[in-house]
C-alpha cells in the first residue's frame, strides 16, 4: 500500500511461527531478506546455497554450507542463490523485483530459479536470514519430495556474471575460514587453487581505518579509476588526476549517496574511485607506522629480492582502494600470474571468480573442472585469489579497501608460466626471470612464521 516501507511475500505453503518477522528481516537493511523456513521433520528449506540447472527444471545440489546453515551452527544474513516462500522486499526494490518475476512467471517448477537468476543479475541479491525459524513449510498433499542430494548434470548455461561457461560445481560460495593455521592455508587453498575468505583477521588491519589513512595520507596526490570502453584498456579502466586523497574521499562518498546498485548506470557517471593507489610509493609512512602484514600473504617471494636489484613488482604493493557504490571494472587476471588479495575496511565487494578456460574443450569432460566462485566479502574480512584468475569485483557501498599481488607457494606456477611466456617482450617479466626464477631461489615456506611489520616484510631478502 502507499507508503509502506516494506512488502511482506508469503507462500501459501508457509506457517508464520515468529511474531517479529517483519521487524527482525527489515532489521538488516537489505533490499531483499529471505526468513528462514522449513519443513519439520525433514531436510528441506526454502533457501539453498548451491544449485544445479537444467532447461525447463529446477534442482537443489548440496552447498558445502548449507547444513552448518540448515542446523543453525551459523547465524546470520548470507547469501543465497536461490530462496522462496518468505520475502520481505524493500519499498524502493519491489517494482523491479515484480519486474523479475512478471518475466519469469509462467516457467511452472523452474520459475523461481529463473527468478532469483535473473534478480542477481538485477543488482539485487537473495540473503537469508537464518538465526530463527521463522515459518514452517507443509505439504498438504503429502507428496514424496526426497531430495537426491548426489544428482549432478553436465549441460551448459550461462553463468550470472557477464561470461557463459560450463562447469560441473556450477557456481559456488568462496570457503570461509577461521582459526586458519598457515600449514592449512597452503595444502587446502594455495595447493589447490582455490580462493578463500577469512574471517577473524581484522585485528591485524585495526590501524588502517580511513581515519587513520586520510590523517597520514589525506594530502597526498591521486588519481582516479573511470570506466573506459575502449579496446584494449587492461580492465576497462583509465586513469586520471582528481588532486588530495582527503578530496577525492568526499566526492567519492558524496557519489555513492547519488547512486545504488539498483539504479547506477555508467552513462550518468564512470567514476570507480580510487583504484590501486600504491601506498608503498606515494605513502610509505602509512605502512611504516600502522600496517602489519597477515601470515598468510607474508612470505612473498618477491620481498626475498634484495632492494639493491631492480625489480619493479617487489615495491608496488599494498594499495588502497575507495570505491563508488555500485561500480566495477571489466573482467580480468591480473599481471604476471601472482596470487591476490585484498582486505575490506568499509563496505562490501562482491566477487566473481573462475578458473581460465584457455585451452578447455565445452564439449569433453575436461569442462566439468572449470568453477566459478560468486560471494560477497564483507568488513572486516580478508579474500586472497589464486594466481592468475579471472575476476570481476563490485562495489556495495562506499567501500575502502587494502589489497596487493603476491608470489608464494601455490602461485610460483602460475607466475612462472605467464612470465615465461612474455619475457621477451615485457622488461618486467624479464627481471622476475633472473630473479626468482633463478635455479637456486628460496622458494621454501616456513609453516611456524607468522604476521610480519612491515619493516621484516620489506627484509626478506635473500642472497642470489
């Protein structure tokens, strides 16, 4: 009705249990909360964390989060690909979310996949709110639904970022971890190429607030990151010169309250924000006074370099990104094969991750190892990428971020790779070949070391 703040959307299927539904989903300022229902007695709910598509069907696959989720070990909001039954909608959300469905209806069982597809893709997310059951779900025809929790399919669809692929996970959550021993982070995620969050290391970044970097480097010179469609431009993104980073900070913010994810668009303004700004180079006081640098990232090869050789990857990182809600670059792997990572100090960055499909047959088995990873990484926690992925990330509000490239077990490969086959071309490359890519370089990692100060960091150096 007029004036409403919210629109409350119920199945037929649901049994309201929780009197203060409404308050408790509106509570966490998303433009659409799913509150959690299910069946009693049996393994089914109305939200999933994973899912498999075929045409004209819709099916459940097993998320390796959703019993934690299902069981309640975790509370909270997360993110879903697909929920139904229990909809809190927000005012200002809801005309394009009826859109959404008014195209989709008439799928019959896969309308609301198509749904909930096609609302991410909108710019506005599925989260679930888990912390009570809030419904219940009944079935008054008692019909057999036991869910075939093994079934797999191996047809293609396109994925719900910008690029089509197959894969045979489909589309998955990024890991979370806490309590990550050092050993484990290296045989359960650099070993395997997989990408990773971590939750609990916000304690080493608790002096690189915005305060603090705009106190220390509030009046240094940046540039900023627009978006450019111009062929050829690494991520679509062109630089130019926006004077003090104190400035640059307001305007950026000031921005981000024009605009939302669900009415941005490039042409009123192709502004990212601050992107990749190297504090090592234009702001090494910072670094120096408050920075720490996590175990996890710390044994970067490219620091055992001592400083008297030239190498031009060793003194780039960290950087500092401020960002204007709603943007992104272009899809993209970043340079010379190096792993990535990057902490968030406000906001949130949704992320896209998948594995290369150079070199993949669509049409062979080999397809089924392609993943494509899709989450959100939130304040307060730590992603690191494996080497030489394509990624694509989004701002969701105001954000200020730290984040780097790094060589270390895990991404040697990858670096060594992509070097070798442009050495002869790019200068950079040809310094990482006589480098670490010398016979005799250290390229061991200590499991028992731990987060460094920036001044051990930068004195790692070896002799070559």
């Amino acid at each position: 009705s007029n004036g409403a703040a919210w629109a409350l959307m119920v199945d037929s299927d649901d049994r309201i249990k929780e009197p203060s539904l409404v308050n408790e989903l509106a509570g966490w300022a998303r433009p659409i909360v799913v509150g959690r229902a299910s069946r009693p007695g049996k393994y089914f709910s109305n939200y999933w964390t994973n899912m498999d598509h075929i045409a004209g069907g819709q099916w459940y696959a097993d998320g390796f989060d959703f019993l934690p989720l299902f069981y309640m070990k975790r509370r909270g909001l997360f993110q879903v690909p697909l929920g139904r039954a229990l909809f809190l909608v927000e005012r200002n959300a809801l005309t394009k979310f009826a859109k959404v469905f008014a195209k989709t209806a008439g799928s019959g069982i896969d309308t609301y996949r198509r749904a909930c597809l096609a609302a991410t893709d909108a710019g506005l997310g599925i989260y679930v709110d888990n912390r009570k059951k809030y419904a219940d779900l009944f079935d008054p025809d008692e019909v057999n639904e036991d869910i075939n929790l093994n079934q797999t399919y191996t047809d293609m669809f396109s994925s719900n970022c910008n690029i089509s692929v197959d894969f045979k996970e489909k589309t998955l959550r990024i890991p979370r971890e806490r309590g990550l021993s050092l050993k484990d982070y290296f045989e359960k995620y650099a070993d395997t190429q997989t990408p990773v969050i971590i939750e609990d290391y916000a304690a080493a970044f608790e002096e690189m607030s915005v305060q603090n970097i705009l106190k220390v480097c509030g009046n240094k010179q940046v540039s900023i990151a627009r978006r450019d469609s111009t062929e050829g431009l690494w991520a679509n993104i062109q630089w130019f010169q926006h004077g003090f980073l104190k400035d640059a900070a307001k305007d950026i913010s000031d921005l981000s309250k024009q605009s939302s994810i669900e009415d941005f668009s490039v042409e009123r303004s192709s502004m990212l924000g601050v992107f990749d700004w190297a504090l090592q180079k234009y702001c090494p006081e910072i670094l120096e006074k408050h920075f720490t640098m996590p175990k996890y990232i710390a044994q970067d090869f490219l620091q055992r370099v001592p400083h008297e050789i030239e190498l031009h990857y060793r003194d780039l990182w960290p950087s500092l990104f401020i960002g204007v809600n709603g943007t992104y670059g272009g899809l993209h792997r970043d340079v010379f094969g190096s792993s990535f990572w990057m902490y968030v100090i406000e906001g949130e960055k949704e992320w896209h991750v998948i594995d290369s499909v150079e070199g993949t047959d669509m049409f062979h088995s080999d397809a089924a190892s392609v993943r494509h990873f899709h989450d959100v990484v939130r304040k307060g926690q730590l992603v690191i990428i494996p080497g030489h992925r394509w990624h694509q990330v989004r701002n969701l509000g105001t954000t200020a971020t730290l984040a780097g490239n790094f060589v270390s077990r895990g991404s040697f490969e990858t670096m060594e790779a992509v070097v070798k086959e442009g050495e002869e071309t790019l200068s950079y490359y040809r310094e990482l070949e006589s480098t670490l890519l010398a016979p005799d370089f250290d390229v061991s990692v200590d499991f028992d070391e731990g987060d460094m100060t920036w001044s051990k960091f930068r004195n790692q150096r070896k002799l070559l």
